[in-house]
C-alpha cells in the first residue's frame, strides 16, 4: 500500500474510533503510524500532535517539530482524514449529543497525546 494511502488510512481509522469512542490520536494514531508506517515513537507522536494541532498539541507539536520529529505532510493527511470521518461517526452515537461527542473527542485527544 502506498505511504500516503497507508498514512490516509490510518488518519480515517483514528477520526472514526474518535467518534464512536472518543479515542483516536494515542491509542489508534500513534500505534498505527509506528506498526504500519515505520515511523518512530518519537515521530509517530510528533506528527499525531501536529494532525491534532488545534487546539490540543500546539505547544507540544512545536516542542517535537523544532527537535525534527514531525511529518508535516503526514499531519496534514491525518488531520484531514481525521475531520472528515469522526463528524459522521460521531453522529451515530445514541446517547451523546454531536458537541458533547465531539468535546468527548478534543478530550481524549488530549490525554492520550
């Protein structure tokens, strides 16, 4: 599979487990950059920071940028791949509303960055 179709995917995977569940950049991510992208811990979560950058990774993602652990062009297709897919999914909750769905999201965003 192409890098980029393979970072894509993993972005898609992470936006959809973070609207159903409400995890997605340390549990899904992360993991997914290292296991099936070779990316190191480091840079898995540097560029998963970035993808996440608003509001939850600015300082963090800067911090791991200046050290040259970020995939900018990877960021961008997770972040991208990320909102277009956990919207939908996070619509199919039952029993939360799409704001407390998506503050669920940005939250577990944060702790698991």
């Amino acid at each position: 599979m192409p890098a980029l179709v393979l970072i894509a995917a993993i972005g898609l995977a992470g936006g959809i487990l973070s609207g159903l569940f409400g995890i997605g950049g340390g549990l899904v991510i992360v993991p997914g950059l290292i296991i099936l992208a070779g990316f190191t811990a480091a840079k898995a979560a540097g560029t998963s920071l970035a993808a996440l950058l608003l509001p939850v990774g600015l300082f963090g993602a800067l911090e791991y940028y200046r050290a040259g652990q970020v995939d900018v062009r990877a960021a961008v297709i997770i972040a991208s791949w990320s909102e277009r897919s956990s919207v939908p999914a996070s619509g199919r909750r039952s029993t939360r509303s799409w704001h407390s769905a998506r503050s669920g999201s940005s939250c577990s965003s944060w702790a698991c960055a």
